[in-house]
C-alpha cells in the first residue's frame, strides 16, 4: 500500500449539508490538534457560484454552528488553509481550472468524493483526464455507491478504471465510530468471549439502529432508497459483520477485510415472510406531535421507513442463530444496540429450590450512550427459607466514565484522518460492498414478485407489530 500523508485535500460537494455538518468540522478539529499535514491545503469544490472569501465565510457559519466552541480554537489558521473553485462535474472542461486550483501535491493529494450516482463517471473521468488521479492520489468515496448490484458494479468500475483498489476508500461512516471499533477490541482483546461467541452458546443476536429523525428534507434521495439500502446495505451488515467474523490475523486492512467479507458471503438468502417493511403515520415523538411520512413526502409512496429482517449466516460458527436486524425512522429514541443472547445452562442446580435461571446478555450499547452490560445470574441475599433465591443483576461499563479523558470525535475524524494517512482498515472493499449488495438485491426482488406493500405505524411506536411478531414467533423478544 502507498504510504504518504497528504499535503492537498480537495472536498467533492463542499457546500453540501454532509460538508459543512461533519467534513469540515472535523478536519477544523482534526488541524487544530495538529493532526493534520502542517502545510495542508484544502480545495472545495461544487456547484455554487463562490470565490475562496465566499467559501471561508460559508465554513466558518458552518463551524460556528456544528462544532463544539472549545474545539474552534484553531479556527482562524484552518479557514486560512481554505480555497473554492466552482465546478459543474458534467463538464468536462471544468476539471483543467480545478487541478490548477489543486496545484502540484509535494507528498500526496486525497480526494473526498460525495456525489449524486449520476455524477460519478464524468467526475471521475474529468479527474483522471485533469492529472487528478496520479500515484500520490487516493481517493474517498461517500455513499450512495448505486442502489444495486450492477449499478454499484459500474461506479466500481468506473473508479478502477483512475484508481486501483488500494487507493480507493469506500466510506461507511459506522466504522470511524469509536464504539464500533470498540467491537473488536471487545471480541478478540478479551480471552472470555469468543470460546463462547458460537452457536453453541449463542441462541441469536439483534441488532437495532432506531432513529427519531424522518426524512430531514432529504426527500427525494430516501423515497428513492427506503432503509434496506439506506441503512442495512451498508451501516448494519458492517456491524453484523462484526458481531460474527472469525478472529482476523491482524488488524489491517487486508486480514480484517478478509474476515468480514466470509461473513457477508455466508448470509442466507432471506425468504420474504422473514422480513418486515413498515412506513410511519402522523404520531408523536417524545411529546412533540409529527407528521407522517406521505404528508412529509407530499404524495402516497411505498418506500420503506422501517425494516425487520431474520438473518442466518450459513457457516459452521453460526448455523442455527438467527440474527434479527431492524431499522427505522421515526422509533421512541435513539439507539443502536447489539444484543447477544447466550444460551441457558445445559442443567440447573437450582430447579429442586425452586429457582429458575435467566440466560445471560450481553448488550453493546453502540449510541447515543456508549455502554456494555453483561446480564449474570446472582443468589438474591437471604436464608432461602422460602426457596433459593437467584436473580439477574448488570455488569455495566459506560464507555465514557471508564475513559474518562478522551474527546469525543465526530466519526469523520477518523476517517478523514486514516484517508490523508492511507490506511484503509475501516473502508469498505470491493468485495464486501458487493456482497452486501448481492443479498439486499434477493431481498428486494422477494419483495417485488409478492408485491409487499409496507405495514403502516404510528411514529414513536417501535414499527408495525408484523415486527415484534416475526420474533415472537420464535419466542424471541426484541430488547427495548
Ligand atoms: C446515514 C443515512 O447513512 O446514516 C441516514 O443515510 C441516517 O438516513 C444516518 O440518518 C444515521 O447515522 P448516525 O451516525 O446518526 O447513526
């Protein structure tokens, strides 16, 4: 892998709302702790018809508004390393002014590439045709990668065609988070796990990403896309994929990649009764009414906001556990979650006294409150005289009182920071996003050949009570 830090950084859509809420920010923080190349020049580019003052204006708005006061302390220096050329990507002349604007990179260029599907090939063309894709060149990619296999397939293709593998990097902003990375250090820095991380002991696992957010005026993108590939193609099968990989050689790109990637080629094709599909109505939301999806939308649609599934991973470790997985806009709260549910004891001392046990959880608590609680059975204090007292009780760790001196990091700091330094361990590769693409494409076929309409539910419920049945049905409750 080229190992360069980069001097030039040059922001795709950096007008855009993903820009000025989580790029900029991050990178203001990241140069203020003097993380950053010290001579690093940052060139943004769209549509909007700004100079280099426009643009520094519009960033600091931006930083004033998104980022935490005590972190705008190099502010100034960072808007000075600032400069703005207009672009219209479908034209092709425009790339010549932006590489004079991007100049001659001494240590290397990254590139950070959010862009409407329709943009993809003529900016990545213009780049290559402008000198823009060298050696000293890596490129970030930021999501929606098409909509399905063969469309995700000509953007890769496209890409490759500038900018072999190892200097492309497909962003999925889930594994810049701290708590996800925190996945790996839980399974395989700890000797207790994983003897027991199998079917044997495991009887399934669930994984939730709830938000209280709807469609954020992000209209006609989410109709177009609905939460299986807005939120499961890429966000939760990273995680499942987490959950259930075998332990990596080590931890870089290519031995972690490699893992996950088994994961995802194992994953069972869903048959249609296993999923859920749901679209919210007007409800309320922690007391604050809100309108429905249509009514938000401004017109009927069959785009899903809520999505259940049952998945099964068809490899030895995992036979015979189902991993139930939902998502959807408009939930009570906020919460990403994993629950991993272990099996019973294989027999009770207990049962002559009278007393049961409760099989232990493990639950991560992924966001917004960053915690591992690990359910263990306990005798309940006494003399038993009625019968021997057991009872389920928490072994909690919060993240942030364990490690009470770390900065909270928005999770782009991360990976803005691992693409200007070229490591490409938590980016997403080929593939695995074909992969994930692979199985999203059964499912929404299965969805269209029995023509599944989604169920409706009240925003602020936990989605149609199809849901909670799917899991029922297998005795399973989902953790709330
Ligand atoms: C994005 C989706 O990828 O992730 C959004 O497009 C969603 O619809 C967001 O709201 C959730 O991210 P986070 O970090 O707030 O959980």
């Amino acid at each position: 892998m080229t190992k360069f830090i980069s001097d030039r950084l040059l922001v795709f859509g950096a007008t855009g709302d993903l820009s000025r809420r989580m790029l900029l920010p991050s990178l203001c923080a990241l140069d203020a702790e003097g993380l950053l190349n010290p001579g690093i020049e940052i060139v943004g580019t769209a549509r909007s018809d700004l100079d280099d003052q426009g643009f520094r204006n519009l960033v600091r708005e931006s930083l004033e508004q998104f980022l935490p006061a005590n972190r705008r302390g190099g502010m100034a220096t960072f808007l000075n390393r600032l400069s703005y050329q207009p672009l219209d990507a479908s034209q092709a002349e425009g790339f010549q002014s932006l590489a004079r604007k991007v100049g001659a990179p001494q240590d290397g260029l990254s590139i950070f590439l959010s862009t409407a599907p329709s943009l993809f090939e003529p900016t990545i063309r213009g780049l290559e045709k402008s000198g823009l894709a060298g050696a000293q060149v890596r490129i970030g990619l930021e999501k929606p990668l098409g909509v399905d296999l063969a469309s995700s397939r000509i953007i890769n293709d496209a890409v490759a065609a500038a900018f072999p593998e190892d200097r492309i990097y497909r962003i999925d902003h889930y594994l810049g988070k701290e708590t996800v990375q925190n996945l790996l250090a839980l399974r395989f820095a700890n000797l207790m796990f994983e003897p027991l991380w199998n079917a044997a002991h495991i009887d399934h696992v669930q994984i939730t990403v709830a938000e209280t957010v709807g469609l954020e005026g992000r209209v006609a993108f989410y109709d177009d896309a609905g939460a299986l590939r807005d939120m499961v193609q890429n966000h939760m099968l990273q995680l499942l994929a987490l959950v259930a990989m075998e332990p990596p050689v080590s931890y870089d790109a290519t031995n972690v990649r490699d893992e996950k990637v088994k994961v995802l080629r194992s994953l069972r094709k869903v048959q249609t009764s296993e999923t859920v599909i749901g679209q919210y109505r007007a409800g309320a939301i922690g007391g604050q009414a809100v309108p429905g999806y249509d009514e938000e939308l401004g017109k009927p649609s069959n785009t899903e906001t809520f999505v259940a599934i049952k998945a099964h991973i068809d490899n030895w470790r995992w036979q015979g556990v189902p991993f139930y997985l939902r998502t959807g806009k408009r939930l009570p709260r906020r919460t990403t979650e994993i629950v991993v549910q272990f099996r019973d004891v294989p027999h009770s001392i207990f049962t002559g006294r009278g007393a049961r046990t409760v099989p232990n959880r493990l639950v991560i608590g992924i966001q917004p409150s960053e915690n591992i609680t690990l359910s263990l059975m306990a005798k309940v204090p006494g003399l038993d005289r009625e019968g021997f007292g057991l009872r389920s009780i928490p072994l909690a760790i919060t993240t942030p009182d364990a490690f009470a001196g770390p900065q909270r990091r928005i999770a782009y700091e991360r990976l803005l920071l691992d693409l200007i330094e070229g490591d490409q361990t938590l980016f997403v590769r080929r593939d695995e996003v074909e992969a994930q693409w692979d199985w999203i494409d059964s499912i929404r076929i299965g969805w269209a050949e029995q023509r599944l309409e989604p169920k409706t539910y009240t925003a602020g419920s936990w989605g149609p009570s199809a849901a909670i049945a799917l899991a029922e049905r297998d005795g399973v409750t989902w953790h709330e």
